[in-house]
C-alpha cells in the first residue's frame, strides 16, 4: 500500500484545484522580514465535525479544533502534572469532594462577556443538561459530578458525590473548554456553528464539507502556563480544512499548499520521511485503544468462549501489522501503552492460537459446518455483523483493511464476519440500537485509566447513549475502579488498576488492535512551534508562526 514516487507528484498536481483559493505563494512572502507575526496558516484534516461546540456530543474533530478557539480551567503537562489556564489556582479539600477553582482576572469571552464563576457554573450546567446531548463529557462527569457555584465574582466550587482523583486531567481537556454564556443561550444549532470561547483565535465562518476559518483574537492574554508564549497568536488567520482523501492530503503538504496537516497517511510515511522539509510529530494517545468490540447481547457472543475464541483467531498482531506496515504497532491491552498505570503483561492477553480458538468454539457447541464451511450450532450459522463507516474520512483505507483481514482470520476459524458499510445517518442509529451490530471498531482518548470505567462499567450501560459497546460489566471491575478514583495514594492507584486491567481482559469484550495516534506533518520551512498538548493529544496553533527571510 506505499505509493510509487510518481503518484507522489500526481497528488501534488490534483490537489492543486481543490486549494486554488489559497494562492500559490509562499503565505510568509507578504510579511515583513524578522518578525513572528502574521500570515495565514492553511491546517488539513481527514474528519470534519458535526459540531464545533466539545460540549454537544464529544468526538476527537471537534476537540482538535475547539482547542484554537476555547481555553480549559487546567492544562495537563506532558508529565500528568497539571497547572494553571483560566483557574490561576485551586484547592481540594481532605475528603476529595469539593475543588474551589479561584479564575483570572480582567478575562473576557470574544463577545466581550467577562469570564466570571457564573459563566463556569453555566457552563457545567450545560454539560449536564441532556438537551446539549453530551457524551463524553456527561460519562466523565455524570458518576460523581453533584454541583458546581460561585462562591465568589471569580471562585466557583465543584462539589462531586464521590472522590474523583482524575478531575484535573479530566478538566484540561478542549472537550471542557469553557464558552461564553451568552452564545451558548443562542441554543445548540447556532452554538455549534460558531461556539464563543475566550481562546487566542475565534470562528468566523465554518463552510460545511471545505474548511473553517479561524481569525486570531487581538485580545488573547489567557493562554495556559504551559504555553511557549503569552499573549495573542502570532498567526493572524488559520484555515482549517477538511481533506478526507489521503492522497490530496499529503499532496497539499508537498506543495506547500498546507503548511500542516493531521493524520499523515501510513501509505505517505517513506516519502514524508524522504522530504527534508517535512516533519513529523507522533503522539500516541492514552486510553482505550482502537479495538472491535464485541456485543454481549447478540446470543452467539454472550459466550465468553466464543469471544475468547474469537480474539485468539484473529492473530491481532499480523492484522495491524498487514494494514499499518509497522507505522501503527500493535496494542493488546484494554489500555494503551502511553495511559499511566497500564499494565505491559496484558499486552497479548490471547495470543494467536488456531488451535485453542477451535477448542472453544467446539466446547461452546458450535461444532457443526454449513455448505460453505462455516461453524453452526442448532441449524444457525455463526455469523458476526460488523457495521463501518463508508466514509474514508471516517474509515481510511488502513482501517478497512484491518476490518477486511479480521474477516479473513475469522474465516479460518469457521466464524463469517459480514461487512456492512454505512452511510453517517445509518452509523448513528447502530449506536443506539445494540441489536443491529455485532461488532464494532473504535477507541476511547481520555488521560485517565479510569477510561475503562466510562467504556465498560453498569452506569454508562445504564446511561444508555452507546458508548458501552460490548453491553457487559462486571460488579468487580466497577467496584475496583470507583476505588481507583477514589485514592490519591499512586501505588493504590496502580494495584488498583492493574487489577482492573487483569478483570477487563477476562471477560474478552473487546479486541484490542493498535493505539490511536495523533500524527502530525508540518512543512518545517514554512511553519514553527506546532505542538501537541497530551491530555488529548490536540494540535496547538497559538504558539505557532510562519517562516520568512530574516525570521
């Protein structure tokens, strides 16, 4: 799948049309010599948002992008240290239940609104409220989430039912930036046009399936103690656009129609590597990795060996390794390698074994054959639906081949895996009724190990919005990780979730497959100080400038 150089030069050629309203000039060649800043910066990604606003559901598209435009109470070091952004500081009190955030002064929303403890507390009410329809946030939050309040003009309290020692991290991500109340009144469809937030750059125009346009807020001086400037941005415009197709992606890089782009294509790496002007920045995220979860409630998968079965079929390292040709290594663990306290003696909890999978499909009673010698039990054949997004932004070629080379291990092993690509629409009902979908591919960034109990645990199930793909717990699991969060002590933290790690393995919901990646590729004669912040692994533009003689 690694392209010949001269489909190299053919992309570069084809994309050529698709960025014509951005010039063919060098973007710096306006701007004076020797200074940083000015000059717009074209950003390419794979995936476009269906909303601008973190708050309304909560997929990585709009974190990625939120993060230009809202600013967080905290931000998360690379460490796991977490230090100060619009809450200069905070206290939590000795039972863990209570974080009085005491905010900046003089900070106001880019509709001239202050930011005050009101504006928090409406914003954490906007999280909850189920007609913001959140998803993330609201898993995060709902399990021990109580009230937040002004206690004073700049201090607001958040008082939690229970200890929730990940809250900070938690906090520091976009997908909790904090908005302007009175955008966020204007109600959800015209808030997830153009959210309001007190970041160094703010939305101007957001024209569906191209690009949105981002101008830089004159005003900034609220960035986060980790920044590598204060003060507003150096760039004066970004233009963020949306370039699903791999090809016209890496195309728009080589010639320097974009300045950086998201996801540098696997089948790209040998020529972005070859291209001295390219660099490449890797992130591998924390949290679940990309996985095909299996639905307990579909009757042939309720059978924890057909599920043990399943994942020592699939040979999951040969899979990632056939799609991804080592760009992607393989992840086994229901934590990825970056998440703290993951545990290395899970990363190949089932290794490849034909011969045991076969063991457990007959002791499960799948030991008969149809005319194409797929396994049955009572007449019915054993067959697993695995629904995908059509979409190549959604699904790239890398990801379908994945899927297509776990429907051939499975072959072997006598189990049929259906194919059934999909349109967005179709996807969104699938996740909201269990009994169209078998298996299921996806992951889950977060910056906490307490991740496994957003994906797996009874109240998520209960909650009822998707997110628990497998639609399992297990009362030992949930019983251990609400200790986890509920202990500052790091060894406890680590027995804890080590523990946690060995129970979700049991139970084989899922296979696990690789670690998602934040990958960036930047011209490096064109652009400097691109980032990438690590409690979700989102670019950071405020620092970034453009390179011109003299600079």
């Amino acid at each position: 799948m690694r392209p010949r150089p001269a489909l190299a030069a053919v992309a570069a050629a084809a994309v050529l049309a698709v960025l014509a309203g951005c010039g063919t000039a060098d973007p710096s060649a306006s701007l004076p010599a020797g200074t940083k800043e000015g000059g717009d910066l074209v950003y390419a990604t794979d995936r476009e948002p269906t909303c601008l606003d973190p708050h309304n559901s909560g997929d990585m598209p709009q974190t990625y992008i939120a993060r230009q435009y809202l600013d967080s109470l905290v931000s998360m070091k690379a460490d796991g240290t977490v230090v100060p952004w619009l809450a200069q500081s905070w206290h939590v009190s000795k039972d863990g239940l209570t974080y009085d955030f005491h905010l900046k002064k003089g900070v106001e929303f880019t509709d001239g609104e202050p930011l005050d403890a009101d504006a928090v507390v409406a914003n954490f009410e906007q999280i909850m409220d189920p007609d913001t329809q959140s998803s993330t946030d609201l898993l995060y939050l709902s399990p021990y989430f109580e009230k937040a309040t002004a206690v004073s003009e700049h201090t607001v309290r958040v008082t939690l039912k229970r200890p929730y020692s990940p809250l900070l991290t938690v906090l520091s991500q976009a997908f909790f930036g904090i908005e302007s109340p009175k955008a966020m009144a204007r109600g959800l469809e015209a808030n997830c046009a153009a959210p309001v937030g007190t970041g160094p750059f703010k939305v101007t125009e957001w024209k569906r399936n191209q690009e949105v346009v981002l101008v830089r807020n004159d005003d900034y001086d609220s960035a986060p103690a980790d920044a590598k400037h204060q003060g507003p941005a150096y760039l004066e415009k970004v233009t963020w656009r949306f370039l699903k197709d791999n090809t016209a992606r890496f195309g728009a890089l080589q010639s320097g129609k974009a300045q950086a782009i998201f996801n540098l294509p696997p089948e790209s790496v040998p020529a972005a590597s070859a291209d001295s002007r390219i660099d490449t920045d890797d992130f591998v995220h924390s949290g679940v990795p990309f996985a095909l979860d299996l639905n307990t409630d579909s009757p042939q998968l309720s059978d924890v060996r057909v599920r043990r079965a399943i994942v020592h079929a699939a040979d999951a390292p040969g899979i990632v390794e056939s799609a991804y040709g080592g760009v992607f290594p393989y992840e086994g663990n229901a934590l990825s390698s970056g998440t703290p306290d993951y545990d290395e003696s899970y990363h190949e909890p089932f290794p490849y074994d034909p011969d045991k999978a076969a063991a457990l499909l007959d002791e499960a009673g799948w030991t008969g054959r149809d005319a194409d010698g797929y396994r049955t039990k009572n007449g019915k054949t054993l067959t697993l639906r695995l629904p995908y997004n059509s979409d190549p932004g959604e699904t790239p070629p890398a990801d379908l081949t994945t899927f297509q080379n776990f429907q051939a291990m499975e072959k072997r092993a006598g189990i049929k895996v259906e194919l059934q690509p999909k349109d967005a629409a179709s996807m969104t009902a699938i996740k909201q009724d269990p009994t169209t979908y078998d298996v299921k591919g996806g992951y889950w960034n977060s910056p906490t190990p307490g991740v496994m109990y957003i994906k797996f645990s009874k109240e998520t199930l209960d909650i009822d919005n998707g997110q628990n793909v497998a639609r399992d717990y297990d009362d030992e699991l949930d019983r251990t990780l609400v200790q986890a969060a509920g202990t500052t002590d790091p060894e406890k933290q680590q027995q804890l979730y080590s523990k946690a790690q060995g129970i979700l393995t049991s139970q084989a919901w899922h296979l696990p497959l690789y670690p998602v990646q934040t990958r960036l590729a930047t011209r490096s004669d064109q652009v400097r100080d691109i980032w990438i912040e690590p409690s979700e692994g989102e670019p950071v533009l405020h620092d970034a400038y453009l390179i011109r003689d003299g600079a």
